[in-house]
C-alpha cells in the first residue's frame, strides 16, 4: 500500500530515491537517541506506526515520521 500526505511525500519511498547518509534516515539505535527514548520504545513505534523501512536486510527510521508518531502518541 502506498501512501501520500503531500504530493511529494510518497510511502514507502522508492529504494532508489533513498540516500541513508542523510540525516533524513536512522537505526533504531540512533532514533532511540535522537528522540530520547528507550530503542524498546523505537521498536514498539515501528510496530504501531509506518515509520520505517527495511533495506538490505536492515531497518532504517524516517526522522521525520519518528517525530509526527510521537507528536501524536
């Protein structure tokens, strides 16, 4: 399933348009830290929320979802 909030905001985004050393995207680990929260928490947002990606085997979290999720939470 596909999603859009705004025109250029497709979700999931497409693979090739993904540059994972922006700051745009991060572990679990680094959204813990970033959002002060326990990665326990991180992971229980991911569940919850459409917040993140999986490339390569690895999960990668949009910042900007982490935030609206916990805005909204």
């Amino acid at each position: 399933m596909t999603t859009t909030i705004c025109e250029h905001d497709v979700w999931p985004p497409d693979p090739a348009t993904i540059d994972l050393n922006s700051r745009d995207w991060l572990t679990p680990s680094q959204a813990a830290g970033a959002a002060r929260v326990s990665e326990r928490t991180i992971w229980q947002l991911v569940a919850d929320h459409d917040i993140s990606i999986k490339l390569g085997g690895r999960r990668f979290v949009s910042r900007r979802r982490l935030f609206e999720a916990l805005i909204s939470a």
